[in-house]
C-alpha cells in the first residue's frame, strides 16, 4: 500500500512540475509579450486587455492545480 501511494505521489509531482516548467513558463512568455506589444500601440488596447485577462486568469487555475498537485510539505509520514 506504502509502494502504491508513493507511485501516485510520484506521478502527481511529475503532473505538477510539467505544469510548471512548461505549461506556466510558456504563459508568462505570452502574457509578458501581450504587455509589451500594448505598450506600443494604444489603438488596440482593448483586444490586448482581454487576451491579457484571460491568459492571467488561465495561469491562476493552472497554479492552483499545481498547488494541489504539489503540496508546498513533504509527508513525513510516509516511510521508504
């Protein structure tokens, strides 16, 4: 049951450090570029705001999931 449980725990620290390194680094990467370019032209803000927003608000639900994937403590508990 120890082996079992220490698997999923495995499989889910690899789940969240996917999301991590891959997944919230390539957002930011287009968040960041969204705020850059919105600087330069002021015409087209508004479109900019919204992809802006949306791409925040994906960011927060993909960290949430890797909080809840990846607890910030390590299980004592647990023996190997």
């Amino acid at each position: 049951m120890i082996w079992w449980h220490q698997r999923a725990m495995d499989k889910h620290n690899a789940y969240a450090e996917l999301l991590r390194e891959q997944v919230l680094q390539n957002l930011f990467a287009i968040r960041r570029n969204l705020e850059l370019n919105a600087d330069s032209s002021v015409d087209n803000w508004g479109d900019k705001a919204q992809w802006l927003g949306a791409v925040e608000q994906v960011m927060a639900s993909l960290d949430r999931l890797t909080q809840s994937l990846y607890p910030a403590y390590i299980d004592d508990r647990v023996m190997f």
